[in-house]
C-alpha cells in the first residue's frame, strides 16, 4: 500500500469538482472550499501533473497520480476522483514502486488504482469524496474508492463500506471487506461474517482474512463453518483467522483441518494450532509429523515447540532424522525451546 500524488490547475480543479459533484454526490460548496482554500498553493508542477491525468498514454496517467501523492495536495482530490475509474492495466513499478494490493499475484496495477492510494495519502480529506464515489456508475471506480477508504482508516466509512460489502460487483464486495478488516470497529464483525457466505470465493476469502483481524469472537462460529468451504484458499484463510482468536472453541475443528486434502489448507491448521494454549491440540500436532508434505510437518514442529507437553519430545527427536532440512531444523528448535524453558525431563 504506496504512494503516490495529484492536484490541479484552478480551472481545471473548479471543473473537475463541478463534474464529480454531481456524478458522486459530493457538493459543489465543498469541492469549492477546497479550490479556495488550495488556489494559492497549486504550484506549475501540480498543474503539469494534474494535465498528465488526462494523458493518452496510461502509464504516464499513473505516473501523474505516483507524482501527486507525494504534494498529498488537497487541491488534487476531484481529478483523483474522476480518474478512480481508469482501468488501463500497465506493468509495475510505477515511479519506482511496487505496491501490492491485489490478491492475483501479479505486476499489473492500473491508473485507477494509483489514484486510490493517492487520495489514500492525501488522507481525511479525502474521506467523504471517496464515500461519494461508492456510489460511481463505473464498478471499477467504486472498488478503487472502498480500497481507498481502508487503507485511510477512518470510522465514517464504516457504515458506507458495509454497503458496499453488499454491492453488485464482487470486485466491490471483496475491497469493501478488505478495507473493513483494516477499520477498527465492531460494527464490522456481523456484516464480515456474512460475507463468508458470498456467492465469490474471493469474497468470501477475504472476509475471513478482514475476521482475522478483529478481536471480536463473534467470529468464531462463522469461521469454524468456513473451514468446511468449497474453496481451499477459504478454508486456508478460516485456519489462519482461527489462529489469531484466543477462543478454544476453534480447537477441535482445526484438529480436523489437519487431516484436510490440501496441503496448505493442512499446514495453515497446524500453524493456528501452534497458537492455542489447549492440551488437546498436541496429539494431533504429533500425527501431523507424519504428513507427507515437508511444509505441514515442519509447521507442526513448530507449534509444538511452543507446547509445555512432554508427549512431544519424543515425536521431535525423530522428526530430527526427517528426509527434509527446514523439518529437522524446526525439529531441532522446538526441543531447545523445551530445554530452554526448562520442559524436557528426558
């Protein structure tokens, strides 16, 4: 999550405000405030930069939005929000960075998104232009402004980011959850869980990473059903955001989640199992250091090397002889850990 920068020429500000005003429901009286407040200090190369937003070239449109981000220019937010919409895919780093929001692995970013974490960088005045432009014709501009709004954290977006956790487009959907992970507020928990029933996957995936972070254990239940969902990467996320609560109840069920057909969904259970301070986990740990996946057996190593349990010294001074280096190394840790804290009797 980077940065980047706009703002405007007087004319063109007074314009673009006028325009975006009427098409996202922000009043023309406070795209004017702002003009008047920022005129005097549009400086030549804002200006230049703002033109460069209507480029025919889509790189040098995200390098425009790269370049305002850093003036963080009030003056800049109706050209920030116009260009929301923009969504000429171009190759990453732009102005020298590589962000990395998205959640398909690749390079590819868009002037659109560069736009978002401008306005992101310009702040809290950026807020309720960016609550507007939920409301954009264009879904594209609608899930650049929810991905905005999270990465500025400000609770008026709470409730408009629950709506848009509701919205047609699954792109919304999962930026709208994805930002309200990042919110901390508990009026999110309920809307967050009833994401993890979403028709997308993708939604639901991220409903369970934005759960994960909240302290709520509200939570739990939904998650515990999730680690039952069609999708391995939900049930991968489930495991994970189960790891974070303190609530025992999630124990059983990511016992189970160690016996699942994929092999991160497996290693994901051992890892928050790693985390519970609850005695019935380590049997299970024990059975997971014979998984056939190195990866599983090395995470099991670990969360018992974070057990005060006997039953595990032995298990570990065989895993020390395993076919694979990280699950011998890991191994090796978890019975100095023992020795260290002053556990191992043997």
């Amino acid at each position: 999550m980077k940065a980047i920068q706009f703002v405007a020429t007087v004319a063109l500000v007074a314009c673009s405000a006028w325009s975006i005003s009427t098409s996202h429901g922000w009043t023309t009286s406070k795209a004017a405030n702002i003009t008047a407040q920022q005129q005097a200090e549009v400086s030549p190369d804002v200006q230049e930069q703002i033109k460069k937003l209507s480029s025919g070239i889509p790189r040098e449109r995200a390098e425009a939005a790269c370049a305002l981000a850093r003036t963080r220019a009030t003056a800049a937010i109706p050209a920030l929000i116009k260009t929301l919409g923009d969504d000429s895919v171009i190759d990453q780093p732009v102005c020298g960075e590589k962000g990395n929001w998205g959640d398909d692995g690749t390079s590819k970013t868009t002037p659109g998104e560069m736009a978002a974490v401008a306005l992101a960088k310009i702040g809290k005045e950026s807020v309720e232009p960016l609550i507007g432009a939920l409301s954009d014709s264009a879904s594209v501009a609608r899930a650049n402004a929810a991905f905005a709004l999270g990465l500025i954290r400000d609770n008026r977006s709470v409730e408009p980011l629950i709506g848009a956790s509701k919205d047609s487009d699954w792109h919304v959907r999962a930026k709208a959850v994805w930002s309200l992970g990042l919110v901390g507020d508990s009026r999110a928990v309920e809307p967050l869980s009833n994401a993890l029933k979403d028709a997308e996957a993708r939604v639901r995936s991220q409903a369970a990473w934005a759960l994960g972070l909240k302290g709520d254990e509200r939570s739990v239940e939904p998650l515990i059903a999730a680690l039952s969902d069609e999708s391995l990467n939900v049930q991968s996320q489930a495991a994970w955001a189960l790891g974070l609560k303190g609530d025992q109840r999630a124990v059983e069920p990511l016992a189970a989640a160690l016996h699942a057909n994929n092999d991160h969904v497996r290693s994901q259970a051992a890892w928050a199992l790693g985390l519970k301070g609850d005695s019935r986990a380590v049997e299970p740990l024990i059975g997971a250091l014979r998984d056939p996946n190195a990866h599983v057996r090395s995470q099991a190593a670990w969360a018992l090397g974070l057990k005060g349990d006997n039953r595990a010294v032995e298990p570990l001074k065989v895993a020390l002889n395993d076919d694979d280096e990280k699950v011998r190394k890991q191994a090796a840790w978890a019975l100095k850990m023992r020795r260290i804290s002053g556990d191992d009797r043997q």
